[in-house]
C-alpha cells in the first residue's frame, strides 16, 4: 500500500496564509489554515495506506488526528523539502499539501499497478498531489518552487526520467481570497468552508 505524505507548517499567526491579510487578520488567517488542515488530515486518515505522515514545519497540535507519524521538514528551499519527505519512503508514496481542504479519500486511493508516478495540478500552475513509485528524491530537487511553472517543470522532470505519469483532477490551492472561496464552494461541508463563513461575516464579506 502506499505511504501518504502530507507537507504542512504549524498553523501559528504570521506564518501561514499571508496573502489572506488583509482582509483577514493573521490570527483568523491561521484558523482558516488550521481548518485546511484539518480536512486534509481527516480525509488522509479516512484513505486506506500503509503509513500517513506529517512532514511538519513547526510543533504538532490539538489539531492532529490519531494514526501519523509526525517528521520535521528539514532545512532548505522547498524542492529540498519534498525530496527530504520522499527520501523517508521505502515504497510507493503520494504526497500533498495543507492548502486543498476539498480533497477526497476517492482522489487519493491511488494504484501504481500501471503507472510511475501520479501528478496533480494546481489552478495556479503549480502542483497540489505527486506520487511515485519508487520515490527518487533527485526528481524534485532543482525544481523552481512557488511560480508559475513549477508545475510544468515538475511534470517535464518526470517525463524526462521515462516515467508513465498518470494525471490526477486539476485542484485550487488556497492563497488568497478568492481562492478560499472558490474552494468553499467546491467542500461547503468542509471545516474550511464554515471557519471561512464565519470570519468572512466577522470582516464584513
């Protein structure tokens, strides 16, 4: 079975989601992080794997769920850090980030019985899911993080290296507001979506 990767920071005031402020404040900044979260690692605990992890940039909270084990990110850009994440993997592993609160256990059952490596592209041209079956930290290092053609470059890597890729759906990250609403509406019974109706009502929105 696969290992499930999850990427996050502690969800602490000034270090998560900073694009949202304003209008939010960066307290409710982090409780809209917090709540992202906390789906992710609900739907992650909710999909059948071998092993969850959580490659954790800062302190675990209340808000972590039973069942993962819990490993620093290491030092670095974050090319670094993913590489470091897949390196801990001794079989097939599918890693994603803290900012698609509208992921589903359906979406990350993956099988590699037919393919190398799973990609999922983000709206903003980067990549919100990879998956590989035999996890090779070499092919994310180098990669530029955080533009627009990150996920290009990402997924060129990837065929460049002779791997059967197979695509997954094509997801919104969360960065600023309209993308927090876009992705609301998209999981309106999420965490997410009711943190994020209930400051949006406290601001005004």
């Amino acid at each position: 079975m696969t290992t499930l990767l999850v990427i996050a920071k502690e969800p602490r005031p000034g270090r998560v989601k900073t694009r949202l402020t304003p209008p939010f404040t960066p307290r409710e900044a982090a409780t809209l992080a917090e709540a992202a979260l906390v789906d992710t690692l609900r739907t992650v605990a909710a999909t059948p794997a071998r092993r969850r992890v959580l490659v954790l940039d800062g302190a675990p909270g209340p808000w972590l769920p039973p069942g993962f084990d819990v490993v620093p990110q290491c030092a670095g850009g974050l090319d670094e850090r993913l590489a470091a994440a897949f390196a801990g993997c001794d079989g097939p592993a599918l890693l994603i980030g803290m900012d698609t609160p509208q992921v589903t256990p359906t979406l990350l059952t993956v099988d590699f019985a037919d393919c190398d490596a799973y990609f999922g592209p983000a709206e903003d041209g980067g990549f919100w899911a990879l998956g590989l079956a035999h996890p090779d930290p070499e092919l994310l290092r180098g990669v530029p993080m955080s533009t627009p053609t990150t996920g290009a470059v990402q997924r060129e890597r990837l065929a460049a290296a002779g791997l059967r890729v197979r695509e997954l759906p094509r997801l919104r990250d969360v960065d600023t507001v309209g993308d927090a609403e876009a992705v609301a509406a998209a999981a309106p019974g999420s965490r997410f979506a009711a943190a994020l109706e209930r400051l949006g009502a406290a601001v005004g929105r």
